[in-house]
C-alpha cells in the first residue's frame, strides 16, 4: 500500500469525521439515512474501495461518538439507535449533570471501539472457512432472516404478515421496467429500491402534506426554546477510562464482546436489552442512568463495526441489519458492486485492518475530543443554524437523482410508490432490517411462488 493511498485515507476519514459530526449532531439524523447516501455516492464516484471504507468507519465511529449531544442536551434521539438512551439520559439532565451524560455516552463509545475492532476481525477470519456454505444458501438465508428479524420486533405478526407483499411489489416492478423495456431485461434495479425504503417514512409524510385535511389537521408549534446549561470546561484531551468507573468500564466491555458475537440480531433490540439488564441491579438512580447510557452506547458502537466488518470480509453478501442499512453500499452498488464483486473481493486482510484502524483512529480522536470539549457550542450551532429539513431535503433530492440514473422516469415514480409502502410499514412497526431483508430475498420469494 503506497504513502499516496494512506494520505487518501487519512483525508477521507478526516473529512467524514468532521461531516458527520455536524451531522450526527442533528435531531433525527438516522444513520442509514445519512450514511448510505453518501457512501453510495463515492462508491458510483469510483473513488479507490480501501479509501471508501476508511471513510466510512471513519463516519460511523464520529455518528455514533456525537449522538451524545442531542441525547444529553435536548432529549431528542439523533437516530434509531440513541432512541434507548434517552430516558437515562434525560435522568441525568433532571440531577444537573448534562455534561457527565455527554462525557459517559462518548466514552463508552471509545470502550466499544477498542473491543469491537479486534474481535471482529478475528470473528470475520474465523468464518472465513464456511463463507461458501453460506453464501451458496444466501437467498434462502435472506429470507429466513426476514423471519428472524421479524419475530425478535415487537410488532412480529405485522412484521411477517408484510414478507410475501412486500416482495412482490418490489420483484414486480422489476417485471414492469423489463417488460417495457426501461432497463435490459435481467437488470436488478437495487440502489434506488433500497434507499427508497430508507427514506420511506419522509416520503410518505411528505404525500400526507398534499392532503388538505391532513395538513389542516397538524399541530402548529412556536419555535422552540431551549436552555443549555453551562459545562465545566475540559483544557486537556479527555481519558474515557477517568471518565467511566471501573465497572462502567466492565460492563461497557462486556457488552460490546456481547454486541460483537451477536452481530445478526438486532442492534436496537440488544441495545435496549443489555443495557437495562446491566443496569437493573443499580439502585441509586443517578449511578444507574450513568452505567445505563455508557452500556448501551458501548454496545451500539460494537454491532456497526461487528455488523459492518465480519460480513464484509468473511461473507461478501449483507447478513446483519448493519450490512443491510448503512453499509449496504459497500455491498452492492451496481454498476460498481454486486454481491459477485464487491470490497470483500477487492481488498485483502491487511487492506480491511489498515482503512479499520485510520478511520476509526481519525474519528476517535477528533470527534470524541470535540464532543467533550466543545458539545454546548456544537448543539447550539446545530439547532439554530441547520435545519432538520434542510437534510432530508437534500437526501430525499439525491435518491431521486440515483432513481432516474437507474432506470429512468418510471422509476421515479416506482420509487415513490416503494416509498410509500415503506413509510406506511414503518409506521406500522416494521422495522428497516425486515424490509431490507425483504428487498434482498425479493427474487427468491417471487420464484418459490410461481413454482419456478
């Protein structure tokens, strides 16, 4: 590997780290719709695949480590996997210690990270030998894990009962853009399905804003106003293991070897689970929040590196609800990637150790020192000056733009038209994982139904 390409890497996770930085910061910014715009984009862009998975560790570690502002400061979730903490957080902010919640979540994400990298990277090696079992019952497995992901939500019956339609308005789509001829026959229009689905909840409120009724019918609200209580002003780089107390620090690592193992699960699920489990034998409310948040944290952290790396380099196909959201482009991003020809055939061993180690190192270090540095100052800058809709505007726009590159007009509105099912699901209960899973076993499912 030259110094040119390391240069590139460093660059790339640099600038991650101070993208999504700002962006994690922001209510709401869910990671799958942030995240895998952007990453499919430099995919497309032909940018070297090493560079691109520095760049996206680098923006997962920086997401994950400032979810710790909004959560702390406001009490608002910057995505789905925040959403568990809150509540504890919100206990810390009631006892005045806004900045501590900050400084537990972020470090317990440090925690996350250092024990995360190497397990799954010795779990990746350690399924190497039985990648091509796996992979030669890949559909089957898709379609299994739909079932799975399905039964472990709480909304299971709702979840399963969708499988079967869901993947027929998907594959039948695909039919219609052969049949007229939209797209050569045999194409798999993937790119703009998937991020149809992760954006569906925006595009179905955005129809529901056509409806008269409905628009009369919502809530008008003053700007809000929002109080930051002043912090203690940290002068040197902080030390996450001053930070936690000794059995923080345990069962934050536990936790994150837990999260590691059990990367196909749910990450949401696990995160929730663990960290009350872990924090139930605390009495004093305080004591419990802090160990709480620090847990979950450590745990979220863990299952997207787990999710992300051990199916990439052992697998080469999406099987965790991490591959399937986020870092679904680094598994297939036609023309560029397919599940024949992606990073996991591109890179070698030490390639995925090295672009690991720089981009979570680049955003470790710059993220998690500005957010326990300068969080009020980021969170005010945030709230005031980038609005939340300013972002999914942009993102909605560009899943337009990737619509039309895949197939022209009438995928647009094919777009549109999975994006509303997916928005009507979701707010079902229908979790992302279940839906993407769907999307990937879509062609299987249609084929056992016609008896082919």
């Amino acid at each position: 590997m030259s110094i040119t390409l390391i240069l590139q890497m460093i660059l790339a996770s640099a600038i991650a780290a101070v993208m999504y930085t700002v962006i994690g910061a922001a209510p709401g910014a869910d990671e799958t719709a942030t995240i895998a715009p952007i990453t499919l984009v430099l995919v497309l862009s032909g940018l070297q695949p090493v560079v691109i998975l520095s760049f996206f560790i680098s923006a997962i570690v920086a997401s994950k480590l400032i979810d710790a502002v909004p959560i702390s400061i406001a009490g608002i979730p910057a995505g789905v996997m925040s959403t568990p903490m809150v509540e504890h957080a919100m206990v810390l902010k009631k006892n005045g210690l806004t900045d501590t919640s900050i400084r537990k979540i972020a470090s317990g994400a440090i925690v996350g990270t250092m024990i995360s990298i190497p397990v799954s990277l010795f779990l990746a090696k350690a399924l190497v030998p039985f990648a091509n079992v796996i992979k030669q019952y890949g559909d089957p497995v898709f379609f299994i894990g739909a079932i799975l992901l399905a039964l472990m939500s709480k909304n299971k019956w709702i979840s399963l009962a969708v499988i079967l339609p869901f993947a027929i308005l998907i594959q039948g789509l695909r039919y219609l853009y052969w049949g007229i001829g939209a797209v050569p026959k045999g194409t798999n229009v993937f790119t703009s399905f998937f991020l149809a689905i992760t954006i569906g909840p925006v595009i179905l409120t955005l129809f529901e804003l056509l409806n008269k009724e409905k628009r009369d019918s919502l809530k008008r609200f003053d700007k809000n106003i929002i109080h930051l209580r002043s912090t203690e002003e940290i002068k040197k780089f902080p030390n996450p293991f001053k930070i936690l107390t000794k059995k923080e620090v345990g069962y934050s690592a536990l936790a994150s070897l837990i999260g590691t193992v059990t990367f196909i699960l749910s990450p949401v699920g696990l995160t929730t689970f663990l960290g009350e489990l872990f924090a139930s034998g605390t009495k004093d409310p305080v004591e419990k929040a802090s160990l709480a948040v620090s847990c979950m944290e450590a745990l979220a952290q863990a299952t997207y590196f787990s999710g992300t790396l051990i199916p990439l380099i052992a697998l080469g196909i999406p099987l965790s609800p991490m591959a399937l959201g986020p870092a679904n482009p680094l598994f297939n991003a036609p023309p560029v990637f397919t599940l024949q020809h992606n990073i996991h055939h591109i890179l070698t061993s030490s390639d995925f150790v090295i672009a690991t180690v720089i981009g979570a190192a680049v955003a470790a270090a710059f993220t998690y020192y500005v957010t326990v540095k300068y969080s009020q100052q980021i969170c005010t800058f945030v709230f005031k000056k980038i609005p939340h809709e300013a972002m999914l505007g942009l993102f909605f726009s560009l899943v337009l733009l990737l619509a039309f590159m895949d197939a022209g007009l009438v995928n647009v509105a094919g777009v549109l038209l999975i994006g509303i099912v997916a928005g009507v699901l979701h707010r079902l209960g229908v979790n992302y994982g279940v839906q993407f899973m769907i999307l990937y076993s879509a062609p299987w499912i249609t084929k056992i139904l016609a008896g082919q």
